[in-house]
C-alpha cells in the first residue's frame, strides 16, 4: 500500500518523522532534555553557537539581497580577524616582554626551568569553543618530589591538574602512590563512620585520625605521598620532553573525569619558555595539541590538588548537579 506524506502548510510528516521546510527533521524532545539538563552541557552550548541568533537578509529583490547577504558575511569575517589579531598582539607582546626580562642579568647561575605560568592555544578548543577559549592558562610548580612537577590547567571547557616527569615510570609510581593515598583516606572516613564510639578512648582516637586527615589535605595542595625511592632530580631539568597525566573537570557542568590522562610536552628551546603539548582531555577528545609560551617564572599560588579529582569528589560533582 502507497504511503503519502502529510504536508500542510510548508510542513511534512512522513513515517513519523516532522520536518520543516528543506527536509529539516524536528529533534526528538528527549534529546533536548539530556543536552541541557540539569545544565547546559557543552554540546549544548556549541549548539547555541551555531544555530541560535543566525542572521539573514530578505527583501523583494533576489540580487539586492544575494549582494547584501554576501556583504554582512565579508564585514563579520573583517571583524572578527581584526578582534582575533588583537588578541594575539596582546597575547605575544606578554611572552616577548617575559623573554625580555629573562635575559637580563641576574645574581648568580640560574638553571633553566619549567616552572611559571604560560598562556595557552589550542586549535580544537578554539574552533569548537571559541566563547570561552579567551583566556586559556597552565601554571606549572615545583614540588617537594625530586622530578615531579605539578600543573594547574583552565582551558576555558575544562579544568584540571596535571601532574609531569621527564621519567615516566616515576611519573606512573608518584601517581599511583597519590591514588593510593586518596583511598585510604576515603577508606578510613568510611571506618570511622561505622565505629561504636562506647568509650572515651575510642572517640579521642577517631578525632585525632579525622582531624590528622583533614590538615594533610588542607595543605597547599601539594601532592602527598612518600618520594619514589630511584627518583633522581640531576639533569632532570635539562631534558626537554615532559610525560603527563592529568585529570579534569568540565568547566560548565562540573563533572569531574577521575580517569587520569596521557600526555606529553616538548619544550623547543633550552630556555624552557614555550612548548607544545599532546594529551587525551576528556570531553574535548584525544590527541588533543595545545602550545603555551611563558609569561611568568612565579606562577600563581597553587589552589588545587590531585584529590579533587577522585571518584569520590566526581560522585559529589555527580550528586551536587541535580540539588
């Protein structure tokens, strides 16, 4: 039997299937609900981007209108490279005016080193977020393990921590010992939650655990753990490819990627002030490359730590995001 498609009025229902005119199929609504609720995600938000506020031309005359339309698209571009070259000649006029103080003379030797904060750029992120790809920044510390370096991370979609050796195997030690650490802790919280506190002794035992706890991970956000024991920091500095692991967050809805990620940077002069980087970013997808230049050799006090980003704190980010 011959099926006829239901059309009225520019609109067409076929297999039941609604489309607007041009064959534009009409999106289920529970895919709308999963895209923006409890929040926008960021597919959300591209889809924002892309489809809502488009402007167009209409009129009597097809040239007139062909003319303008192709007018509005030539200033737009016009514009927006004007407002992208401006950027860059801020952005650049900070790394030149770090290069420029870092060869001035100074008291004493100073070894070449991967710590201070850098501006970032990264082609995926910027083509497919562009909004909030404005202002991108890494700041890199040193930390109490010889050849450990830990690295705070807003790449405007995400945030996160990295954590970088030039040795990987101490990397993937250091960071298990870290993993180890964090469940332990979570192990112990779920042990004194379930103590029959009958006496005395008990209670000011659970407190001191509790409360023991609590300062090691009110500290500075330094990684904890003990130094890996063949760590060895001579000429570590001197090598110019880091490995990286790193966990994240979505900047937008807050949930938070536990798994840490593989990476990769490679600074390109022995100045140690830009490199390029390669790394797996949750959302954004794998192999993402990034580059960074530095502006700083004293980066900003260090507010995050490896724990944040535990499977417990992505089961609180989980709960937290329908309250």
């Amino acid at each position: 039997m011959p099926y006829d498609d239901i059309i009225r009025d520019g609109f067409t229902c076929a297999f039941d299937r609604f489309y607007a005119q041009g064959r534009v199929e009409r999106i289920d609504g529970s895919r709308l609900k999963t895209i923006f609720l409890p929040r926008l995600t960021l597919e959300a938000n591209k889809l924002l981007r892309d489809y809502y506020g488009s402007g167009f031309v209409r009129g009597w005359d097809q040239d007139v209108v062909e003319k303008a339309a192709k007018n509005h698209g030539a200033k737009e571009v016009q514009a927006n490279q004007a407002k992208a070259d401006a950027r860059e000649e801020k952005r650049a006029s900070r790394h030149e005016r770090y290069l420029a103080n870092a060869k001035k003379p100074k008291f004493g030797p100073s070894a070449a080193s991967p710590v201070g904060q850098y501006i970032i750029d990264c082609e995926e992120i910027e083509s497919n977020w562009p909004d909030l790809a404005e202002d991108m920044t890494l700041a890199i510390h040193a930390t109490p393990t010889p050849g450990i370096y830990q690295a705070s991370f807003d790449f405007g979609v995400i945030e996160g921590i990295m954590m970088m050796s030039c040795d990987e195997s101490i990397l993937d030690r250091f960071c298990a010992q870290q993993e180890h650490d964090d469940d332990s802790d979570n192990g112990d919280d779920d042990e004194e939650d379930s103590q029959d506190e009958n006496t005395d002794e008990k209670t000011a035992v659970g407190s001191k655990r509790k409360a023991t706890a609590s300062k090691a991970k009110a500290t500075s956000g330094r990684p904890r753990g003990r130094p890996p024991k063949k760590a060895k920091a001579a000429g570590a500095s001197k090598l110019r490819k880091y490995f990286l692991r790193l966990k994240s967050r979505d900047a937008d809805t807050g949930e938070v990627h536990p798994r840490a990620e593989k990476g990769t940077i490679k600074f390109s002069g022995q100045d140690l002030s830009s490199f390029t980087g390669e790394a797996n970013m949750g959302c954004i997808g794998r192999g993402v490359i990034f580059t960074a230049r530095k502006i700083s050799a004293a980066p900003p006090n260090l507010r995050d730590s490896w724990d944040n980003y535990s499977e417990a704190a992505f089961e609180r980010a989980r709960v937290g995001r329908w309250r």
